[in-house]
C-alpha cells in the first residue's frame, strides 16, 4: 500500500496545526519525553553539533530541550507544514533555526555536523523502503557516535484517521524499525513499547548510537 503524497500530507498538518498545537501543550509533560530527552543531553554532553527534529511539528520537543536541558546547544527544526513552522516559530524564537523541509531529504544539513536527530511521530507517513532510505539519510549527516531518537506507531497495515483525513499512513512494526536502523549503521541502546488507550495503538521509542 503506497503513502499519501507529500502534498496531501502537508495539507492534513496545515489544516490540524493550531489543533495539534493545543494537544502538545499537555503531551510534552508525559513522563516518557523526560526521560528520553535528559538521557539524550547525557549522551551527546561529548559531542559538538547541532540537535536537528526532522519533524519538529509545533516545536514542543525542541523547545523543552532547550529550556530544561541543553540551553546552550543549536537546534534546527524541519517541518513539511508551513502552518507547522509558523507555530513552532513563534515558540522557539531565536534561539532556533526552523526551516520548511522533507524529514527524507537533509541535503542543506552538511555530513557529519549533526550531534542528534529526533523523529516523533512521522515515519507512519513512509512506506517501509522510504523509511530505510531515510534512516540511511540521517546516518549521513549525524557524526560518528551521534544519537538516534525515534518515536513511532507500531503496528501493521495503515492508521485509521476514521472521518478526520483521507490520508494514507502505515505503521511498522518494532522489529521492521530496528532491522532499518541496524542496517543504516545504527546501534539501538533502547527500544520500548507503550500502549497509547485514546490512540489504540502501540508507540515504539527507539534510542540509538551511529556507530564510529
């Protein structure tokens, strides 16, 4: 089953970003990101380069790192939305470099510069050859030992939007996701489930290292 196009996808998040926006103002406080992003300013406290969500949505991730962990680390925050963009904009200021891009192709990011790439949420909009192609792009631009963290619906076969979208989104199981990110140079260092009740589906968070 192919994925919505990016024109499609870009017009569902421009029409649902004020809404999305609200949603994250209490999702950001779950205890799950706590935990996922103090262990990534742990990980990279090493490593010089920026922080890049290639996803970044209404900016929430980017800026509770920011504000609770890294102060002093660049951030970079790609998002197909333009309404996306505006958003988070507005809420990171100038601390934060955000650009409307495809979470696919990084070719303004220069290899190995990166020391963080974060996905929340958006490879459910890939088919399964696509996110392999992706994994391996992020791989390109983050430096060796550079952290991986992905967050993503696990699952088989496409997510209902029931009679909010149209759209056509798959999701991939936990395995499907750590074979691609072991075969794009990756070490997973974690991997767990939670079961989302509101959702009806399982989310996998994946932690992961670029190999030296």
């Amino acid at each position: 089953m192919m994925t919505s196009s990016k024109k499609q996808i870009r017009k569902l998040y421009d029409e649902s970003a004020d809404s999305y926006a609200k949603m994250m103002d209490a999702e950001i406080d779950l205890p799950i990101y706590a935990d996922i992003l103090g262990r990534l300013a742990e990980r990279i406290a090493g490593i010089p380069g920026s922080v890049l969500d290639t996803s970044c949505g209404s900016g929430h991730m980017l800026f509770r790192y920011h504000e609770r962990y890294d102060p002093d680390r660049s951030l970079v925050g790609i998002d197909l939305s333009n309404r996306m963009i505006a958003i988070a904009g507005d809420r990171l200021g100038s601390s934060v470099e955000v650009l409307i891009g495809d979470m696919r192709d990084l070719g303004i990011v220069e290899s190995g510069s990166v020391a963080a790439i974060l996905s929340f949420f958006a490879l459910h909009h890939l088919g399964l050859e696509d996110v392999a192609a992706t994994l391996q792009e992020w791989s390109r631009v983050l430096r060796p030992g550079g952290q991986l963290v992905v967050a993503a619906w696990e699952g088989d076969g496409p997510i209902d939007y029931g009679e909010e979208s149209d759209v056509v989104a798959l999701m991939h199981s936990r395995d499907e996701i750590v074979a691609a990110t072991h075969a794009a140079g990756f070490g997973v260092d974690c991997c767990v489930e939670e079961f989302y009740e509101d959702m009806f589906m399982n989310a996998v968070y994946l932690e992961g290292s670029k190999k030296l």
